[in-house]
C-alpha cells in the first residue's frame, strides 16, 4: 500500500485546489456598513452580525439569502477500534447508520440527526465511505465504499493514498449533488467508532500538538482507557512523518473523514457554506484547509465541543463558535442545530429595514 | 394616585395566581428515563437533553410536540426617560414600534425581530401599552393603553395599582389569544426607551442589590450616563420601601413590564412555555414568579446578556441560559432566535428510537 498519488489523482486534487475562489471581500465590505445603518444600535445582534457579514462573504450578497441545508453523514469503520479506544464495539458504527435510515412513525430515521433535521427542514444523506456490514439499500443512502474499514493507524497506513483521493472525490460528488439539489448549507458530518483517535492524530500532526492535548474522550471513556488512547496516538505519530495533507489523511484518517474533506473542498468550490462542528470535522478542515487556504473562509464554526483539543483547532483556523450546548454525539447534531441561526442572521441583514428607510431618529 | 390595589384587582391576581399548576412531574420523570434510553450515549445531546425534560415537565407529555410560537412586543414610554438615562431619545420608542409594523418587502415589519421572527416561522404580535405617540392602526397592534407613558419613577410611583394590573390584564389577555391561536412558545418582548432603568430598579429591590451590582448601559451609554443613572436607580429606591411585588410594579414599574408579568402568568396557567431572554423580560419574571411562584418552572431561559444584573436575576430564579450570542436589542430577538432550538430538543426527545427499538448493541 502506497501513500504517494497517481499523477492523475494529483492533477485533479490541485485543480481542485486551484480552482477555489476567495470568499467575496466587496461583498463583505457592503455588508459590514449595511449592518451599521441597520435600524438598532450598531453591534447590539452581537454574533448574528459577524455571521451575517460572514455569510454576505460566501455567497457573494450584501443581502445573503441562503435557505437549503443539507447534513452528509459519512460513516466507515476504523482498524484502531481493534485497539479498544472506544466505549462502544465497532458494530455500532454499522447500527447508528441504520438508525439513520429506519422508517418510524416520525419518518425516516430515528437517529438524533434524524430527529433535527427534521425540525430544522435540513436534508439528511448518509455515505457508506466503509462501514465494516452490508447495509441495505436506501433512497438516502449511497455506497461509495472501496473497503469496509481502515487498516489499524497504529501499526501501519490506514489507507492507501489512492483510496484517500477516492473518498474525497465521493465526498466532493455528494456536496455538489446536495447543492444541485439546493443546499446553501452543507453540513460535513460522521459516524465512526475509533474516529476521533484518528482524528487526534491528525491534529496532533497538523498544529504540532503533544497526543495529550488532542486527545479526548470521545464516546465516554474513563481515565484507564484515555491512558491507552493517548499512547496509541503517540505510536502512531512516531511511526510516520508524513507532512502532506493527503499523505496525513491516508496515513492516519478514517475513510469518513476523506470523504468529508472533499465535501469542503467542493462546498467551497461552489461557494456555499460549510458549517463546521465537531472534533473530527475539525480534523477533516484541517486537511481541507492545507490542500486549499481558501477553504477556511468558507467554514462557520456552530458549537464548541467538549473533546479536548477542539479548542486548539478552532484557534488554528481562527473560527469562534457560536455557542457551548455541550453536545458531543456527532451525526451532524450541532450543525444541524445551527441552521436556523445561520438562517436568521442572515435575515436581519436581509430584511432589516435601515433608519433612514424607517425614519427613525438617531439622536 | 394609590399603590393599593382595588379588592376587585386583588380578587382576579389571587385567583391567576392560585389557579396555576405546578408543572407535570411525572411527565418529567418519564421524559428523564426516556433520555436514558435513547440511542446515543447518555447525555451527549448536552443542554437539548436538559431542555426536552423541562419542555416534557411543562406540556405534560414525555414526547413533547411545541411548534407554534409567538413573539409578544409590549412597547411604552417611560417618564424617566427625561432624566437622561438613555442613549436614545424617548421618540425612537414609537418608531421602534412602528418598524415591527411597517410594511416592507419581505412582508410586514423592518426590525430585528420582524426579520427573526419570519425566519423561525413565529408570529409576532405588537401591544401598545403606552407609547407616546398615536400609533396607526394595524392588524399585528393591539392598544392596550391607559396612558402615553408612566410618571418618572425617580420622583414617585409610575403608575397606580389600578393601571398595573390593568396592564397584566392586557398581558394575559394577549398571551391566551397567542395560545389559543396555537402558540406552544410564548415570548415576552419589550420595546421602551428607559426601560432598563425600571427593570434596575426592579430587581435591586427584588434581589436586595445594590444598584450598581444590577444597572447596565442598556443601548450603550458611556460610563457617565451609567453614573447618573445608578444614582437615578439608587435615588427611586430609597424614595419608596414598596415589597409586595405588584406595589413594586407600580412603583418602579414601566407598563409594558406589568404586560410581560400578565403574559407568563397566563402562559403558566395555560401550561405553555415561557421563553425568557433579557433584562427587562427577567424582571418581569422576577415579579410573577413573586406572584405565583408555580410560574417559576415554566420558564426556558435562552440567551445570557450582557446588561449588569442579567446573571443575579437568572442565578435568583435558578434559571441557566442556553448560550451567549451577544445580544442586547430587545424586542424579542434572543427568544424568537431559540425557538428553532427549542423545537428541536423536543424532536429528539418525541421521535428518536431507543436502543431497543434500532437493535442497537450498547456493550
């Protein structure tokens, strides 16, 4: 198994790259002083200002309209998991999935994603990037997997660097479907037992962190386990040098987390909103970001997560979250949450009137 | 004019009061194992987990189903705005007002909450209860008024007994039609420049605070303006020993607060939630809450503010925001902007599956 690209899968990631616009600046200046005329005290919508001024950016409009949302799950199994640096056995990778897809009285799903993007009218697709059992067919769910499950990180490559192109390619594919299909709002999300150890790594890799202030307890560990989890990051890291993105992301990643760095890559290439939450989608924008600076403009960071190093990622791409509601489920749950926030910041600069249109004294 | 209610006035807030429920306890109780249950690891929904039990607690059912909701706007003018304790002049209350109202292109209503409000599908519904201006009739305003403004509180009682419960009458009123036209969600919202300085005074005497430990820059004044009006604040207490908490409403009162008091006293009785964001709104709270202690559980707080006082009212009340997105406008934003969140943490709770249902392995 060979880290290094194809020629033909280098070429394509670099005119991938290449081909990402900046986020518009004219369009963030009108924005910034149409938010100061706005008929209220200036600054008093607080963060639904910056948000709203951030949004103008992306989608290139002092009067930003975005509406659709649509939350990719990617989901695949991870050959760490064998390590035991998890609360739950890998089979519940391929269980959380299904609940994604399972009819109930409510509709499809009965997963908390399920449940919220429901109320928050967001789309939910779910990626087979490796889930380690054959899962049925379902009109939301797409196949895309090469293997079921990574190669152990700790011993050796998780994947192959052809493999790793393969899913950011899928992930790509599933971001632009999704906004073919009218998502302003894409939502990069994750099902994986044994994911934020590969995702620690990562981090630890890409900021030059020590594995003890990256790693946490995902799931619910306790003290023991965190011990092992740590030393099994730190094994991994010694074992390779990899400094390349893609080269990271095949040594040390998950298939899930390919797939979601290509559904940055591509939102951003299109120019909508990725909305960023969770330790693992974090990891995801950190690969995003080396393969393309200009990706980091086109994130929106919703909620501060509990898992130790999310702070040091987020300070690393310069995003403040919105919010700390303590969430750590992944699914896409805290992005998903964020919609209508997102939503209505986007509003008040919309169609808030100004004082002058309102005839309203200002002193 | 006289503090002292009529017995008539005494005889309907005795029977308000004493006719609210506590909320459901069983309900919480079957929403706190059903959490338990659900298919994700226990507690990693966060603050939705704390807020579903709460809503499940106050609408009596262990799979809440809250949708509608409506945004209340009481506005007035306060006498003691004369004594310069704003950044605005007392004029930009009617044409606040007036923004909720006037038509735009994106439907009815330029201001902050009308943008909100549309976004997160929540009605909004404006209460002139003294403002001083002839507002124009219009389908969204009720007026409720008894006078264009209270007396400067600084120098003697803002308003008699009679015209505070009048107020609360006015409240109550519009908050039963808010629910009776389907509002699950009530939010009490105010608009009235001077307001903070009532609501200062409000909870000083509530809390037994100082004034300088609950008076804050309101729309943003500088440090000298925050200087007189502490010592407008200090000078209304020491003016009047008022404790009983409609004779403090009076005192100290602004009538758009007596009609945020009537409005959760309703919504308590009706067994609907409260959604409480703001200085003002918490005042108000603090004085039902002294009328009818039951009212107490039907509060959902949302946002922390930034106004001096906000966390002693909230801490008093044993109330924990749900996150601090900067806001201090008024007029409903924080509230209206939680709905969508809200809903979705009865989402969860009402439609996710349990472990047993998915045949999800938990070890």
């Amino acid at each position: 198994m060979t880290l290094a690209l194809s020629d033909q899968d280098r070429a394509w990631l670099d005119e991938l790259a290449a081909s990402i616009y900046l986020v518009n600046g004219l369009a963030r200046q009108r924005a910034e002083e149409r938010q100061q005329t706005l008929i209220k005290p200036p600054g008093s919508l607080g963060e639904l200002e910056t948000i709203s001024v951030r949004l103008a950016a992306i989608l290139g409009s002092e009067r930003p309209a975005p509406d659709g949302a649509t939350v990719i799950v990617a989901a695949a199994d991870h050959g760490v998991s064998a390590d035991g640096v998890s609360a739950f056995p890998a089979a519940v990778t391929a269980a959380m999935t299904q609940g994604l897809l399972a009819p109930t009285a409510a509709g499809t799903g009965g997963a908390a994603i399920s449940a919220i993007a429901r109320s928050v009218r967001a789309d939910v697709v779910v990626l087979d990037c490796g889930v380690n059992a054959e899962l049925p067919d379902h009109p939301q769910l797409r196949k895309v997997a090469v293997r079921r499950g990574t190669d152990n990180l700790r011993v050796g490559p998780a994947m192959s660097g052809t493999e790793a192109v393969a899913m950011i390619r899928a992930g790509a594919d599933a971001a632009r479907a999704a906004i073919a299909g009218g998502a302003d709002f894409v939502v990069p999300a994750e099902i994986g037992i044994g994911n934020t150890t590969a995702a620690a790594v990562i981090t630890a890799r890409a900021l030059d962190r020590h594995p003890a202030d990256v790693t946490g307890r995902g799931t619910g560990i306790d003290d023991a386990v965190l011990d092992h989890k740590i030393a099994v990051v730190a094994e991994a890291l010694a074992r390779a040098d990899a400094e390349d993105p893609v080269e990271v992301l095949a040594e040390f990643g998950g298939f899930e987390i390919a797939a979601m760095v290509g559904m940055m890559l591509a939102t951003a290439d299109e120019q909508r909103v990725i909305v960023l939450d969770g330790f693992v989608e974090a990891a995801a924008a950190l690969i995003a970001v080396s393969i393309a600076p200009a990706v980091n403009d086109y994130l929106v960071a919703t909620g501060r997560c509990a898992e130790r190093g999310h702070g040091a990622q987020l300070a690393d791409l310069g995003l403040r979250p919105l919010w700390d509601l303590g969430l750590r489920l992944g699914e896409g749950t805290g992005g998903a949450l964020a919609i209508p926030v997102l939503r209505a910041a986007a509003a008040t600069l919309r169609e808030m009137q100004t004082f002058a249109e309102a005839g309203v004294p200002t002193e």
